[in-house]
C-alpha cells in the first residue's frame, strides 16, 4: 500500500540519526569531487541529505542542514588554510553553513506541504522530486551570488566532471545538471517511500530522468579547424606572500617560455600574474615583452595588475610586437572578496584588524567584456575564479569565443585540492560551451582540455614547463549558453514560487475547514 499523506510527513529517521546521516554525507560528497573525485557518491551525498530532512521541524531541519553544511564545507574548502590560516576558512565555511543550513528549510516544507496538497501516488513521485530539485537548485543559486557576489564553489553539477554526465551541461548548465541528479535522487526516495517497488511502472520518473543523464549525448557545436597555442607555466614565486626578487615572477615566465621559443605558433599565453609589474606604466616591461612577441612571431595573452587613474585591476592584455599595445584587455570581474580586495573594510577591520591588515590588493570589478579576437580568432576569458560564474562564460561565448583560456594561479594554494578542483570546474565550462580550454596556471596543474572534456595536453604541478598545443575550434552556441539563465530564473523563482502556493493553498483549505467546523 502507499504511504499515506499523513504518514509521509513523518520523520524517516529518528533526529540523532539525521544529524549522523547529514554528518557522514557531507563527508560522502565532499568525496564527490577532486582530489578522490568519486563521481556516484554525489548522490550518495544527496539521498544522505534528503532523509534526514523528512519529516523534520524547523529547527530539526535547521541542525540537520548546518550538520551537513558543515561537514561538507569545512572538507571541501579546507585548502584556504593554506592562504591565511584557519581564520578565513572559519569565516567562509560558516557562513556557507548557514546558507545550507537555512536552505534545508524550504526542502523540508515541501516534503510537508505538497503530500498534503497533492497526495496521489504520481504527484509524489514526479512533483515532489521537481520541488525538492529545485529548491536544492535555488539554494545553490543564492549561495553562488551573495554576499559580495557569492562563492558558487560546491555546486553538484561541477562534481560530475569525469562522469557520463557531465555531457548534459552542453543542454541545461552545471545548474540544470544540479537539478536533474537531485530529482533523481529524490524521486528514487519516494519509490521506496510509496512501497510500490514491486510496480516497475512507478518507477518511470526515476529511470526516465536517469536515461536522459547517461544516454543524452552532448550538443555539438561546429569544427572550425585547430589553432597553435603555446602556454606557459613558469612556476614563479607568485604566492601573496611569496619571497621574491623584483621581476622574480617575470623572469620564471620568461626562462619557462625557452622550451617552446623557436616553435611555431598562433598565440603564446601566460597565467594570471605571470608579470609582477605593471606594462601599461613600466616601460621596461613592455619593451620584454614587445621582444618577446617579435621573437616567438605571435600576440601574447598575458596577465597583470594594472592601475588606470585611481583604480587597480587584475588585467588580461593581449599584446603584440610593433603595435599601439595593449591591443586588447580584458579586467577580471569578480576580484575574489577577501582575497582581492576586502569589502566594507572598516567594519572587518573593527573584528580581525591585523588579518584585514596584511590585504594590501583593493582590485576595482572591471566592466570590459570577457574575449578578445586574435587575428580573426575569438578567444573567450576568464582569470582564475571567474571560471566559477556561470555569465562569464556564456558571455564570452556568445561574443564570439572559439576557444577559452582560462588564466590563474595558484601559488596561494600550492600542495591541496584547490587547483583540481579549478580544473574540473575548467572541464565541465568546456563541456558546457562545446568549446576547448587552456586552463593555465603560474604553479599548475595547467591542461589543454578538449570541448569533450578530455585532456588534450597538461603539465605537472609544481614543475615549471611548456606546452604548444594544436587546440581544437568550436563555433555555434550549446543550449547551455542560449538558455542557462532562463534554465536558472525558472528552477530557482519558479521552485520559491511552487512552495510558496502549496504554503497559501493549504493555508486557505485549513481556513475553510476551520470556518465550516464553527459553523
């Protein structure tokens, strides 16, 4: 028989084991993604989630989010402790586990609310998993924009990046693959829940949605013949607090570029920081690198902080021998708070004075589009975390990007997952646009990555090297890029406004219950 709708309000599990499911699933997903980058266990990670919410309160969904918040997050992001030691890593962890934690409520409302507005069998197994997705997916969507323009850093759909899913994100985004693992998840849930398991057509939702996962290939975007890039990674002192000598990074690029300087090539690309001096003001530098154009015959992409006026930027600066240079730039739009600037710097200051203190960087958001055209060839950006934000890079394509390049460094991060976990986002946005990637960083681990998501060419971390890579070229727009933020505005918007009228209609069913009762 199936679970009344009565029945299906109560708890699954009783509280204390809720709080030990959330804890060891957010270990379980955490494990989900790079280093371990167990792919299945993000489900396992979901489902872990799910059940203990169930049936909660408020409060009892409150603790079990920020259980499972915690656990996930303060794992997942454990590398910050290499930066400034455990403080920020505190700070953010926390605060992301309050995000988490408070959006266990909606998800917990909805397994209250919509068995009681809608109690039929298929309602459960299609109409709960759509809500319970989708206000995971809103969730992760708030998380990924506020404060200070969010930290999008454990989205689900990023942890299937070597998995026979990733594929998907060329159809609905990282956000619409979110979506899609946490419906299935749910729904499977629900099958058990309804004991109808004997019944192989109750379980169409699940297995429908889960062939759409595995058997939808990617969207294919055109061959537009290849394009010879060389890129470097100098394995330079480029860590905030690295001891270095003047131009010590500059000089690291430039000994690393000698592998390839007699190579053919179509662009020669560095990574964010890859010049510890200012080109547009220092005309040592931009005579290095007017030679260095001249001698490899090729523009460079390269990357420095620049300073317009009163305002600092984190610049990309296409550049090239014998003209009016910078020929084209591009300033990172999210300079990372905290880390590249501090914002509201006098109230953190009144709280941590000596570690805002040692925050020297105040980088103004640039407002320049993310893609530069070389020579006819559109080549999309994005420096360092900007990888993360999905308009970036749906930008960059929609301009006209061919291929990316992504330009970081992480030298703050040497020896943790951060730079693979950075890496896998860099898989899954070729993926996502159909478009190939060179992923390069000032310490590694630097690829060229294919619009499949293979690895078409890498170097080591920690290792300075080289790479001349024939990179494929895309043309044509993935569904992702056309409609991601429409996919977005109606899981998150629409999932708040689902909730929202289940609360208002039962609201008003118990108001005339209650007036027929007195009457």
């Amino acid at each position: 028989m199936p679970v009344s709708s009565a029945a299906a309000a109560r708890p699954l599990i009783p509280l204390w084991l809720a709080l030990v499911s959330a804890l060891v699933g957010g270990a379980v997903l955490d494990a989900a993604f790079p280093d371990i980058g167990w792919w299945p266990l993000a489900f396992a990670g979901i489902a872990f989630s799910l059940v203990g919410l169930i049936g909660r309160s408020s409060w009892g969904a409150l603790a079990v989010g920020a259980v499972f918040g915690a656990s996930f997050y303060f794992i997942h992001i454990s590398w910050i402790t290499r930066y400034l030691g455990p403080l920020p890593w505190f700070g953010l962890a926390g605060i992301e586990t309050v995000f988490f934690a408070a959006g266990s409520i909606p998800i917990m409302l909805a397994y209250r609310w919509l068995p009681r507005l809608l109690p039929g069998l298929w309602a459960r197994l299609i109409a709960l998993p759509t809500l319970v997705a989708g206000l995971w997916t809103a969730r992760e969507l708030f998380m990924g924009s506020w404060p200070y323009t969010g930290f999008p850093w454990g989205r689900i759909g990023m942890s299937q990046s070597e998995s026979p899913l990733a594929h998907l994100a060329s159809w609905t985004g990282v956000s619409g693959l979110t979506f899609l693992m946490v419906f299935v998840t749910a729904a499977v849930i629900e099958w058990l829940r309804c004991a109808r398991v004997r019944d192989l057509r109750t379980a169409v939702p699940a297995v429908a949605v889960a062939v759409v996962l595995v058997a939808v290939p990617a969207f294919p975007t055109t061959d537009a013949g290849t394009y010879r890039i060389g890129s470097v990674q100098g394995n330079g002192p480029a860590g905030y607090f690295d001891e270095r000598e003047p131009y010590g990074v500059l000089r690291s690029q430039l000994e690393a570029t000698q592998a390839i300087i007699d190579e053919p090539m179509d662009l020669l690309v560095w990574p964010e920081g890859g010049i510890d001096a200012d080109p547009l003001s220092n005309a040592s530098v931009a005579e290095t690198l007017d030679r260095l154009s001249a001698r490899v015959d090729a523009p460079l992409l390269v990357n420095a902080a620049t300073t317009r006026g009163d305002d600092i930027f984190n610049t990309s600066m296409l550049w090239e021998a014998g003209a009016d240079n910078p020929v084209a730039l591009h300033d990172k739009s999210r300079p990372v708070p905290m880390g590249e600037y501090v914002p509201d710097r006098w109230f953190f200051e009144m709280i941590v004075p000596d570690l805002i203190g040692l925050i020297q960087r105040e980088y103004t958001p640039g407002t320049n589009a993310p893609f530069v055209d070389v020579s006819g060839v559109g080549v999309g950006l994005a420096i360092c975390f900007d990888v993360l934000y999905d308009d970036v890079l749906w930008s960059g394509a929609r301009d006209g990007a061919e291929v990316y390049v992504f330009q970081t460094n992480n030298a703050d991060f040497r020896d943790t997952d951060e730079n693979l976990q950075q890496l896998a986002f860099a898989r899954m946005r070729a993926i996502e646009t159909g478009r190939s990637v060179v992923n390069i960083s000032t310490v590694g681990t630097s690829q060229v990555i294919a619009p499949d998501g293979a690895e078409i060419d890498g170097l080591p971390a920690a290792e300075a090297g080289a790479m001349i890579t024939d990179v494929p070229l895309r043309t044509g727009l993935t569904p992702a890029v056309i409609i991601g933020g429409a996919v977005q505005a109606i899981i998150g918007w629409g999932s708040l406004a689902a909730l929202l009228a289940c609360g208002t209609l039962l609201a008003l069913a118990r108001g005339r219950a209650s007036r027929r009762q007195r009457a």
